[in-house]
C-alpha cells in the first residue's frame, strides 16, 4: 500500500507556533524532505525528533523527486517542509505534490503559520478579497507587468520582499500605484524585532530613506478604488485605452482588463477590438 505525504507546516519565527499534530507527525514519518536540511535539522533537534531528512529544494532535478515519490509509493509516509511556513506556497513543494497526485499517491495537509495570513491579520486593511504575488520578478518586462496589475487590482494584494529590494519596490509602487495608496510593511513576524507599519506609499518610501531595511517582510498593499462606469466612455475610448497600455508592453488581455475597470466597457468587447 502507497504511503502518505504530509504537507506539514513549521513555525515562521517563533518555535511556540509549532502545533502538537506537526510534532506528531515530523516524529512518526519514516523521513522529511526538507527545503534546507540544516535550517530543519535545528528544528528538528530543539524538538528531539531523529527523523531521517532528505534534501528537496528548487533546484532538486527529477531524480531526487522520483526517489521521494519512489519511497512513498512503497509504502513509506513522508513529511515535505520549508524553512518556514507552510510549504508549496511560492515553494518548490507545489511540484511534488503535484506529482504525487500524478503517481495516485495520497496527500495530506498538516497546516500551521503562514506569513501571508498572519501578515494580512495585521495590516489594518481590508481582508474580504486579496491576491498573492509572491516576490515580484527580477527580468523587468515581467516586473513591470505585474507592476501595472497592482496598479489596477482593487483587491488587497500581498507580495514578500527582501531588504535589499525593498527600497526599490517601494518606489515603484508609489510610482505606479500612486503615492496616496496604503500600505502595511510587516516585518520579522512572530520574532523578537516584529514589526507592522502602516503608511501612505509616499511616507514609506521617505520612512526607508533614513532606515536600513533588515529582516523578512510581507508587504500588504491596499486595493485601488474601483472605477464607476462611465457612461460618458464609448468602447472605442476604452479600446483607445487599451492601445495605450499595449504600448507599454502590456499584455492584451491585461490591456483590456485594465481598460475595462477604468472605463465600466466589457473586457471582452474590447479584447474582441483589439484583434479585429
């Protein structure tokens, strides 16, 4: 009978969030695959659990994965976790598991902290509706794509950053978000230096000039207020829109959903026009 693969959560700072099912579950496994064994081995020890680890990261080439599903499918359970967190978000682990859905095997979740919740617990935003970017792309057509989406999302919008980007991040949102738009800098959650600011995109990008960034942040951008249709706007104006963005290097359909919230004209109308 096939084994199991437990998606199992670990603590993003503070070892108290460990739950008693992790625990559990990290002891009884026949072995984890861990993004970075050295970082879960001290885990691991603080906890006294002598699990086997096996290495499973980003850069793991197919045989690595075929030897974990080839031990789980012999009967074998398996633990799959990050450094921190909840594995497979912005991780490699969504790759195993889908292969593991590939090969019939069975997978589990044992969910715990995760800093996109945590930080949007915090932000003092609106949580209703939000969308996670991850980090955002360092090849800069892809960048400033998703830059334009942020500018229009009227969702809340998470992304993680690292200190030495962040300064630049947040000048480009504050160019392209617009400089009045909030948002919550949450830093170093659930560890000694925690820290939540909230600030106008402008107050941030000052705020940063005169303090080092250090540490992991999560960054809670609030959602652009959404257009009321115009009916003053005809669909060649959005379509005109439109055009304006494919110059920029937009997508068509990023084009046209863009056009769309800002003139109250249907995406697709205006899709349609572009390719007419």
């Amino acid at each position: 009978m096939s084994g199991i693969l437990y998606v199992t959560g670990t603590p993003i700072g503070n070892l108290e969030d460990m739950t008693l099912r992790q625990l559990r579950i990290l002891q009884e496994v026949d072995f984890i695959a861990a993004e970075d064994t050295r970082v879960t081995r001290k885990l691991l020890t603080h906890f006294e659990i002598r699990t086997e680890l096996v290495s499973y990261h980003e850069h793991s080439d197919r045989n690595v994965i075929d030897g974990i599903l080839n031990r789980i499918a012999s009967g074998q359970n398996c633990a799959i976790v990050t450094d921190a967190g909840m594995p497979c978000i912005s991780d490699p682990g969504e790759i195993l598991v889908r292969a593991c859905y590939e090969r019939g095997i069975s997978v589990q979740t044992v969910p715990g902290a995760s800093a996109v919740i945590t930080a949007l617990s915090v932000c003092g935003g609106s949580t209703r509706q939000f969308v996670f970017y991850g980090f955002l792309p360092t090849e800069k057509k892809q960048r400033s794509e998703m830059l334009r989406e942020l500018q229009t999302e009227s969702r809340t919008s998470v992304l993680y950053e690292a200190p030495h980007k962040l300064c630049r991040t947040l000048a480009d949102l504050c160019e392209i978000a617009g400089a009045d738009r909030k948002i919550a800098i949450c830093r170093e959650l659930t560890k000694i230096h925690e820290e939540v600011l909230r600030f106008s995109l402008k107050d941030a990008v000052k705020y940063y000039e005169t303090h080092i960034p250090k540490g992991e942040f999560v960054l809670v951008l609030d959602g652009a207020e959404k257009s009321e249709p115009d009916d003053a706007f005809t669909l060649q104006d959005a379509v005109a829109i439109a055009e304006s963005y494919l110059a920029q290097g937009m997508p068509a359909m990023t084009a046209a959903k863009s056009a769309a919230k800002q003139t109250g004209i249907s995406k697709n109308q205006i899709y349609q026009k572009l390719h007419s």
